[in-house]
C-alpha cells in the first residue's frame, strides 16, 4: 500500500496478555464475568470543568487504568490527553452500521444518539421477525452497543468514557438477534447493510464504522458510493486468517486490526502466529476489552471482556472524529494520509499484521491534514483481489440502485422497553443457560435522543 509509515517506535504500557483468539467475522468474542472495577480518574475539560473519564464522578484521585480491567485500551490512546485538549469529537457525525443495539443501556446514556432500524425484518424462512433493537441484553445488541460505546459511550463505574464523547452517531440496525439479515435481495446479498451504508452517506456521515459485513454485489456498491463522496469508511478486518470476504478487501477503506496491551497484533503467540490481512492499515485496542453488560446474568448493569476486530475499528473511527474536529476543513482523504503518516511502525513488524503501524491519536492531531495530499493513499491502481475496487470504479462511481429500506420512528420511551406498545415481543434463550432475550416488535426503529450541550 502506498503512503508514508511513521518511524516512532512502539509503546509498552502494562504487562501482556496471553489470549486465545476467538470470534467470528462479524463479531468480537466476549467472555462472560465482572470485570474488577479501575479507580476513577478525571480531568479537566476545557472552561475548567471537572471531565469524569474512568469511574463515577469528578474530583477522584487520576491513576493509570489497569490492563487486566480491560480499560487499557484508553491509556494506550492517550485518552485523557485528548480530552484535556478539546479533542471529544464534538460537532462530528459518525454513522455506525451493525447488527443491534440497545440504546437504554447505561453506556449509552446521554450519548448524542439516533437508531434506525428498516420497518420489516425477514428471518431466513421469509417470516416476519423483530430486528435486534431493544432494552435486553442480547448478542447482536451487546455486539453494536459496545461499539457505540467504544465510541462516544459514558463513563461508567470502572469504565472510561468513549474516545469521541462528543461525537454525533448514527446508528443504522440490519439485522434479526441472530444475526440473520433483516432485507434480503433475491440472491441472498444483504440489502438492508447496503442501504445503509447508503443512507449514512445521504445522512452526512463524515465517518463510517463497519464491524460487520460480507462483501457482497450491493454492499459492494454502496461501499464505492461512500468513498466516491469522500466518506472515510473504516472496518475490521476478520479474527481469523482467510477471512477474504470481509469488507477491508476493498481498495480504500481503512483496515484495522486488533491489538493487546502489550501492543502485539491479534493472534500473537498462538500457533499460527499474528492475524494477517492484504489491506491491514492501523493496528488499535482490540483484546481483552471492558465490556458493558454481563451475558451470563442477562444484565447490563453488569461487564464483561470482548476481544475481536469489531471493537478496534470504532476507536479508529472516533481518533478520526477527532481529527475531524480538530481540522474541520480537512477533506476525508487527508485525514486517512493523517492516519497513516502518524502511524507508529515497530521496529522488524509485519506489514501484513500491522500495515502501517499502531494507531497514535495524539500525533495525529499535532500534524495539520490539510497540509497533506488530498488523495486517499488505499487506493491502488488497479485491484489486488477480485473484491478490490479500482480507482477508476471509485471515481465513477454512482448511487446505487437498490430496492428501497422504510426507515420509521420509536419514541425514547419505547426504546427503553422490551416490546412497543401495540407491538410483539418474544423471548429467545442464549447458550450456556443465559437469561432470556426480549427484543423490540418488528415495526420500524428510529431513536433520536441527544445529550444536553454544555
């Protein structure tokens, strides 16, 4: 891939950790069990006002968060420099597309939020089922809403805000809880996540955070739409080796792997060694991650550790919202040259395990992206693998046709209850004798809630 790699060396900060990778594609692994709760830390925000960033109020003792609490990943990124700098992500709309959400849980509270979700969901049998928006805990809404979090979620007891806090998300939902597409063309390709990703374009999106996804024809089409309109489309790339079809196949997007806390890529040792991908771009905080909500217990109240791709690529996206903020007038290119040119690469790293290097949010922001190329540096040439996009395609690239999505409405009240009033709900068990899942009815869900300005 072309761009210039940054030459600073890594940084080591707590002790490694030993992992199993696990996951699917789609989905980062989360391992059910409390999390051990980190000693608040706060800082002051801009105007002088005390800014809680780990635990549950102002005016507690700063520490250095605890890499076995699974809060590593916000020291690794510098997290309380970037908000002592003003850097929150205010002002920024990042769109989010992914499975399910439950927009009630205490992550999200107060988070400047809206939800979409299509007004019919399909299950595989054609029936009608309900799409995984709701207040219970379940897979598909653990999976989107730790995401959301990771991004611009609250700080909680034992828990650091999000990297962007300030940042507008949308999220678009497309999926049944489990996993099952909710709007399916007539070859199967997901209809709903290609829609999406169209909608978040109409919407405004300056940045894309793709966990999910399986490149197919529409979805394919829609990402060459967002990246013809200068969105920056971040994605995970797989938990596995051979996962080639997988959205990061595509020229253009950035590419994230996942990191420990010791900074090694995953799949570091393990017997077949570090994940490798063609198009990895950036490494970040991917393993053992605090996760809200305890799967065992069904409760959100509770936590639990996620390691997988899927939670590294929204703390890529929010540094970006950032960076956006901070550079208003950088072009979506730029701040993807910014990205890469700060990168640090260690010293002997593999490239097709770490691509340019390791996220460095603060380096990012010193360096003005306007002063950079306007040119994406992900783009090849020509395309590497039949999922590629050439830069011909890109830059040709229209809106897609595709068979239209309803998007509708929830109130906030309704979302924070396990079934809409005039609606169904049903229960539907978890593996390993967790408590029933209770989801939304199947009509359309829009939540539009948004944090008070200060």
């Amino acid at each position: 891939m072309s761009g210039t790699r940054g030459q600073q060396g890594p940084r080591r900060r707590g002790n490694a950790v030993a992992v199993l990778l696990a996951g699917a594609v789609v989905a980062g692994s989360v391992a059910a069990g409390s999390v051990a709760a980190a000693d608040p830390v706060a800082d002051a925000s801009p105007g002088g006002a005390a800014r809680t960033v780990v635990g549950d109020g102002p005016g507690a003792p700063a520490v250095r968060a605890d890499p076995t609490d699974g809060t590593w990943w916000y020291d690794t990124l510098d997290g309380a420099e970037l908000a002592a700098q003003g850097a929150t992500g205010a002002g920024v709309d990042v769109a989010v597309v992914d499975a399910g959400i439950s927009p009630a849980a205490p992550l999200l509270a107060g988070a400047r939020l809206d939800v979409y979700a299509p007004a019919t969901c399909l299950d595989e049998a054609g029936a009608a089922t309900s799409v995984a928006v709701g207040s219970e805990l379940s897979d598909a809404t653990s999976h989107g809403t730790n995401i959301v979090g990771m991004i611009a979620g609250a700080a909680v007891p034992g828990a650091p805000s999000g990297i962007a806090p300030d940042a507008q998300v949308t999220f678009y939902a497309t999926a049944s809880d489990d996993w099952t597409p909710c709007v399916r063309d007539a070859d199967g390709g997901d209809v709903g996540f290609a829609q999406a990703v169209v909608r978040a374009v109409d919407d405004g999106a300056r940045i894309l955070s793709l966990s999910i996804g399986t490149l197919d024809a529409p979805t394919r089409a829609a990402l060459a739409w967002a990246l013809h309109q200068g969105v920056v489309v971040v994605a995970a790339i797989g938990n596995f080796d051979g996962d080639d079809d997988t959205l990061p196949m595509v020229n253009g997007l950035v590419a994230v792997q996942a990191e420990d806390s010791d900074l090694q890529p995953e799949g570091t040792g393990t017997p077949a060694g570090p994940v490798r991908h063609d198009h990895v771009t950036v490494t970040a905080p991917g393993i053992d991650l605090r996760m809200q909500g305890d799967p065992f217990t069904g409760s959100w109240e509770g936590s639990s550790t996620g390691t997988g791709t899927s939670f590294a690529a929204p703390l890529v996206a929010g540094v970006l919202a950032d960076l956006a903020q901070r550079y208003p007038r950088a072009t979506g290119n730029q701040l993807i040259q910014d990205l890469v040119t700060t990168a640090s690469l260690p010293d002997g790293a593999d490239p097709g395990a770490v691509g340019y290097g390791q996220l460095e949010p603060v380096r990012m922001l010193e360096l003005d992206p306007t002063t950079l190329p306007d040119v994406n540096p992900l783009i090849a040439d020509q395309p590497r693998t039949d999922g590629d996009l050439s830069a011909q395609e890109i830059d040709g690239a229209a809106r897609p046709d595709l068979p239209p999505v309803d998007w509708t409405v929830v109130s906030v009240a309704e979302a924070t209850s396990p079934a809409v009033a005039g609606g169904t709900s049903w229960s539907k068990p978890i593996e390993a004798g967790v408590a029933g899942t209770v989801l939304l009815a199947s009509g359309g869900l829009v939540l539009r809630r948004r944090r008070r300005r200060s």
